[in-house]
C-alpha cells in the first residue's frame, strides 16, 4: 500500500487528496490527482495565482 497527497503550489496538502492505494493502481490514482482533482482545485483559486501545472504528489 502507498499513501498518495496532493500538494498545492504552497506545499499544503489539498483537502480530502490523502490516499492509501494498492501499488497496483499507484500510476492511476497519481493521473487522477494531477488531471482532474489539481486542476479543478486550482480554478477555484485562481484569483491567487494557482496554476494546476505547480500541483505535485508526495
């Protein structure tokens, strides 16, 4: 098991993002995070310059 999070462009966690996912689904989860959960948080916002090409997995 791993534990995935998503991590905002100021290095905090995002909200709800902390997972613990078999090994086997690791790379799906990771473009779940990274192609639609980083994206959406980054819209809302936006007004302060988030981005969600600066979002990474820890």
């Amino acid at each position: 098991m791993t534990e995935l999070r998503l991590i905002d462009p100021d290095g905090y966690t995002v909200p709800d993002t902390i997972l613990t996912v078999s090994d086997a689904t690791v790379a799906e989860v990771r473009e779940h995070l990274l192609r639609e959960v980083a994206p959406a948080h980054a819209a809302q916002w936006a007004d302060f310059g988030y981005k969600a090409s600066d979002y990474r997995i820890a």
